[in-house]
C-alpha cells in the first residue's frame, strides 16, 4: 500500500508529544465491539458522495479507512457524516492538523490512521502519536498497518526477522489493535498460500499474547505481479485469516487507485465508477461476514490445524474438538485448516475450512461430541441450526465445503 498516512503522522506526533506521555495511561484505550470488514482506498467525496457511501454499506462493509477520497479535514469530517448515516464505521486521515481540538470526532469514528508499512526505527515515534491519540481522544484507536513478511529484512522491516519485527512493534508501541497486509500469489507455478497463513500465524500468537484483537488485508485486485483473483481466492483468504483468529478483514483495494502499478484496474469500483464483479462477489462475502461477526467477536482462538495431502488427520487434529476426517475413494486428498476456538460462554468451536480454492470438499468429520449437541453456525441467517448430513445416504456425518469456504460449528465445553 501507499505510504499516505506518513505526513499527517508526523504533523500529529509533533502536536501531541509534550503530553502523550503524561496524560494517556488514564484514560480509556480503544476496544473493539463489532467485526470489522473494511478496505483501502476510499472512493471521492464529490458530488456524488453521499450516493457512493450508500454503495459502501449496500456491499455489507461495516468500516471505512479514509485517506483518498477524505484527504482534507473537511472531507474527513465530512466522511464521518455519511458513515454515521449508512451506518458504518470510520478510521479517517489527519492531513491538516495543528490542534489537538481540530481533530475530526463523531459518533462513527473508530480512530485515526497514522501509518502504513512503518520500519522498526519508527516505532519510538510512533508510540508517542498513539499515546497522544489517546489523550487527545479517549476510546479511540492510533491505527498503524505493518509490512508482510515479504518486505525486504533491513531495507523495509528494519529487522533481521518477521517475528523480531512484530515483536518489537507490540513492545514498543503497545498497540490496541495489530494489523497487516498480505497478498498470495495465485498463479499455477506459484502459489503463496502458506506463506499468507505463517503471518497469520505471527501475528495471531501476539495478538493473543497481548490481549487485543488483529486484522489483516488481503488481495481483491490485479496489480503488480498478481492475477485477477476470483471471487474463491477471496472466499479463501477471507476464510484463512477467520481460521486464525482474525476480528476484521480488509480489501486491496475499494476504489481502484491510479499509478502505473494498476495498469488493468479492476478494485471493487473502477476509476470510471463502475461495479465491477468483485463488488458483487463482497457484497456476498461480507454478508456471511455480517452474520458470522457477532459470533467470531465472542471467540478466543485456542489453536490452528493443518491438514495436508499427506497427513494423518487423526494426528493432526489431536487436541482440537475435531477427532478425525475422512473421504470416500474417489474424493481428493484431504487439505483443510481447522481453527479451533473457546467462546465466551464456555463452550468451544471449530472453523473447518477447504484449503482448496478450485475444488469443492465433502470430509466425513468426527467431532469430539455428539453429533446432536454440535451446532452449526449458519452464515446466511446467522442462526445456530443442528447439524445436518449432507450426504445422509453415506457412513458418517457428510459436510459440505465450497472451493476456499469456512463453516462454523459450535460444541459443548470440554469435558
């Protein structure tokens, strides 16, 4: 992503240091309450703007991150308007700011962004612009986005490693919400899939760690060296990073951004204000995310499976509530992840999803319970329903997965 947040950064950490310090300790810090299902690149705030924020929340977004389109204090201002009449929240730019006062405030405002893709040597300074959001406008988040590990060790995360960069960012910065981007490579002699899970990974056990919640971005659009993904390369990594644990999901990108490295366009809405089919496909997506959300705020994740072709999924599996999986003959290999997860009432629940993105699954599954006391998430209704067989004429209880798709079973505590 663009590095857009940098000059507003410095303009706030320059107003607020002499009091950061000071003041923030006491007040209260941002908590997260509601699923977020967000994006980059927010559209123009022109004449037509209150028509495309209607597009926004009709696609099933809950959150807007500003900065293109609201790239003035006015425009933010205004961009927190037609979120809060759409019912959407925001993280707006701060371009402009020289006080503290004039920081832009309202009912949908989440916080404010102060950098994307920061290097190691700018977490001192950037602890001292979230503390100073903090006492400057209690509740709200300093939001930063981190590098992937694909960033160059020293030229960009200014650390020898993926993990030492995470470390260093929670120790320093204290964040109350980690986020970063990532994007696989889909492509038949090159596939990035699991180097999207091992950051998930990474920044899942700090989170955990630290007690707050992630968010990760992932690739809606052509650009650069990668494809054209389609609507099951979404679903897939939408899918991964519930499987780990993630409370909010971000698209690359919204509104499709100018530069020569989106030569094909092709975001969610085109420069010429077009839907294209990914607007369509989100707005299905983040309908089963609306429904799914209040749910997965409850959830805790507890551990992550992965089942490849060439795994034993009993031994995979072992200590998580799903005992095994199997397939009939003609069926392919099993590749799934399991999220495992303990929710706020007590009980458990499982996120198995097809690891595939070209090929439904059929896995015969095995709870750790009764079949009759597991419930299934509906995604669709957001309704626990019983389970039910999707194939009632084989062995076993049959569920169905989608290329790239996620169900959400819920299960008694453990005994």
């Amino acid at each position: 992503m663009d590095n857009i947040c940098i000059a507003a950064a410095l303009v706030v950490g320059l107003v607020f240091m002499a009091t950061a310090h000071a003041t923030s300790e006491a007040k209260p810090r941002f908590t997260q309450t509601e699923f977020a299902i967000g994006f980059w690149v927010d559209p123009p705030l022109d004449e037509r703007a209150d028509e495309r924020y209607q597009e926004i929340a009709e696609a099933n977004f809950t959150l807007v991150i500003g900065g293109f389109g609201a790239n003035t204090l006015e425009k933010a201002e205004q961009q927190l308007a037609l979120c809060e009449k759409y019912g959407l929240n925001a993280i707006v730019m701060l371009p402009g700011v020289t006080d503290m006062d004039t920081l832009p405030e309202g009912p949908a405002c989440w916080g404010y962004c102060l950098r994307d893709e920061p290097g190691a040597d700018e977490f001192p300074h950037l602890r001292t612009q979230v503390d100073a959001v903090r006492a400057a406008r209690p509740g709200r988040l300093g939001y930063i986005n981190l590098f992937p590990s694909y960033a160059s060790p020293w030229g960009q995360l200014g650390t020898e490693t993926y993990e030492e960069y995470v470390r260093q960012f929670m120790e320093v910065v204290d964040p109350d919400m980690l986020c970063m981007d990532h994007y696989p490579v889909f492509k038949p002699d090159r596939d990035g899939r699991d180097g999207y899970c091992e950051d998930l990974d990474v920044i899942r056990r700090h989170a955990l760690e630290h007690d707050i919640p992630f968010w990760n971005f992932f690739n809606a659009m052509p650009y650069g060296p990668h494809t054209d993904p389609t609507e099951s390369q979404m679903r897939w990594q939408i899918y991964a990073s519930l499987a780990y644990g993630a409370k909010g999901v971000l698209y690359f990108c919204y509104y499709t951004p100018a530069g020569d490295e989106f030569p094909k366009g092709g975001a969610l809405i085109t420069r010429d204000d077009q839907r294209t089919s990914k607007w369509y496909a989100a707005r299905r997506l983040n309908e089963q995310l609306k429904h799914l959300g209040p749910t997965l705020m409850q959830l805790t994740s507890t551990g992550v499976y992965r089942v490849t072709p060439d795994d034993d999924p009993a031994e995979q599996l072992r200590g998580s509530p799903v005992r095994t999986l199997k397939r009939a003959s003609v069926d392919p290999p099993h590749d799934y992840l399991v999220g495992a997860f303990e929710h706020t009432d007590g009980r458990r629940a499982v996120m198995l999803m097809n690891y595939r993105f070209a090929y439904a699954a059929w896995p015969t599954v095995e709870f750790d319970a009764p079949h009759e006391h597991v419930r299934f998430l509906n995604p669709w209704t957001g309704e626990e329903e019983p389970l039910t067989d999707a194939s009632p004429a084989m062995e076993g209880l049959q569920v169905s997965l989608q290329d790239g798709e996620g169900k959400l079973f819920l299960l008694p505590p453990a005994e």
